[in-house]
C-alpha cells in the first residue's frame, strides 16, 4: 500500500495543475505565444491578426489593435479567393532586435495559400512592416502553406515547419538575414487530419507537437494535440512506441477530457509552457484561450495536465 501510495503522489507531481486560468479578453483561436517578463503577448487568427497583452504573467488579458487594417498589395495574387484581411495561425518571435510574425492567408478548406512576413520594433507597437512573401501553395501542390512554426537551433539555424492537412508537415530552414527558404524542403509528418507544426529542443532531442482530427466545429471539435521526437530537427521524428510521423505515428499530449472544454489545439510551446485554444462549451463553444504547463517523465516525453 504504501508503495502504491508512493507511485500514486509521483504521478501527481509529474502532471502539475495548470497554474494559470487566463481571465478578461480570452477569445481567441490558433494562439502563439511571447513572453517578456512579466508581459506577455499572444497573436492569434482574426481580423488583421488579432493580439492579446498581459502585464501580469497571464492571468488578465486585454485586446489591442491588429497587427493589420488593410491587406498588402501581394495577398490578391498569392491567394486571388482571400476577402479582406482575415488572418490565420500567426506565429510571433523576435529575431535580430524586432519582433516577427509569420502568418497565414488562405479560405477553407483550399491549399492556394500562402505564409507572409511582417515585422514592428516591439510586439505591442502600432506600425508593422510588410516583409512580403515567405512561401505559397496552390491547388496543384500536394501542401498547404499555412499554419508556420519558427524553431531557432543551437547552432543558430533558423527551421521553418508548416502546413495543414493535403500531404501533411513540412519543413525548411529559413535565412537568418532574409527569413526566406534556403535549401530543400521535405516533409516531417503526415495523417489524415494533422495540422499547427510546433519544434522545439529539450536535451538530445528535438521535439514536434502538432494538432491531429478537426478544429472549427465549436463543442463538437475533436482536436488534440500529439508529439514526436528526433535526434535532429529534420527527423525522423518517432512517437512513444516507435511509430514514424510519417506514418501517421504521434504519442497523445492533450485531449478533451470534461465537460467543458472541447477541441484543445492549436499549440504554441514557449519554455515549458503549451498555449493553445479549446471550446468552451459554457459559452457556446467558442474558442478561447488555454495554458499548460509542460512536465517531462523519466523517458523524455511531455506530460501536461488534463482539462477539469
């Protein structure tokens, strides 16, 4: 008994409580996250991008003004379907004294899509610039270029992954001067219904989390956010029973698991932090924001808390 005792209060250490409940302006789907002290900042798809800032580590959230109020010149050739200047799966980092942002236009359920760059001198300041083009598909690829992911090396590498359904995550390395495709791309897993890339080191491993099943159908999403892991940033990456990604393989790092909150997806992974949207089913499904704080077993694969 009391080695049961003991296994039991193990566990319970290794999974911790998430320890903030975001209050205030929490809608929002797709999140990334940037943290800068006790500031915080989460973009997210919407209107021109949408932006969340807290000043208190999470806890209270408030919207500023979006990243854009009208669209770039380019978006009209790159995606001629796109209407106005609704945004999806951004991804927020700074890189060389600016903060960046990667982004995604496309219309639903198509692959003539494309990831576009901008940047500003402070993630909360009111002039962004137009960095262009990053990367596009169209409906002869067998990808879809949305849904970028930024993954910095040890060694000072930039990688870029991507994409959303079709033939599934794909990833490239970026110029550190440019952040535009150098070399080749290649793709790092696949499934029928996988999306939202996110890499991140952790030791001798290189880990990518992605969002499996179907986002965006409010209570009745069945996203869940699952993980594989490589020795390098280009692969293999193989799940918890050795299965390949690339043979629709991912070990289960989150999924709906109470009444509530349905279709946890969408991660962003900062530190030991896992951000990422579900459906609140007490307020009508909408999506709003989550956070979780990453633990590690004894064999090296995440661990988070479950949803009450």
């Amino acid at each position: 008994m009391r080695a049961l005792f003991a296994a039991l209060l193990a566990l319970c250490l290794a999974v911790p409580a998430s320890a903030v409940e975001p209050q205030g302006d929490t809608g929002a789907h797709d999140p990334t996250l940037l943290i800068q002290g006790d500031h915080w900042f989460v973009f997210t798809t919407g209107k021109g991008v949408q932006r969340l800032e807290s000043t208190d580590q999470g806890k209270t959230w408030r919207r500023l003004a979006p990243v854009f109020t009208q669209a770039p010149a380019w978006w009209a050739e790159a995606v001629p379907a796109h209407k106005g200047v609704d945004v999806w799966a951004p991804k927020v980092f700074q890189h060389r004294g600016r903060t960046w942002l990667l982004y995604s236009i496309s219309t639903f359920g198509k692959n003539r899509s494309a990831i576009g760059l901008a940047s500003s001198d402070k993630p909360d300041g009111g002039e962004w610039r137009d960095d262009g083009l990053v990367v596009a598909s169209t409906a002869t690829d067998n990808f879809n270029a949305i849904d970028p992911d930024l993954f910095v090396e040890g060694d000072g590498k930039l990688w870029m992954s991507y994409g959303s359904f079709w033939g599934g995550l794909r990833l490239t390395e970026l110029s550190a001067a440019t952040l535009h495709p150098i070399g080749s791309t290649r793709f790092i897993a696949r499934s029928p219904a996988i999306e939202a890339p996110t890499i991140q080191r952790r030791g001798d491993w290189v880990y990518l989390f992605a969002s499996y099943d179907l986002c965006c159908k409010g209570a009745d999403s069945t996203y869940n956010v699952r993980v594989g892991r490589a020795r390098s940033v280009t692969g293999p990456y193989l799940d918890r029973d050795g299965k390949d990604l690339m043979d629709a393989g991912g070990t289960q790092v989150l999924a709906a698991s109470g009444a509530r909150w349905k279709g946890p997806g969408h991660q962003d992974v900062v530190g030991d932090w896992l951000v990422h949207h579900a459906y609140d089913t007490t307020r009508g499904g909408k999506p709003h924001l989550r956070f979780k704080r990453l633990a590690w077993s004894d064999d090296g694969w995440p661990v988070v808390a479950q949803e009450e």
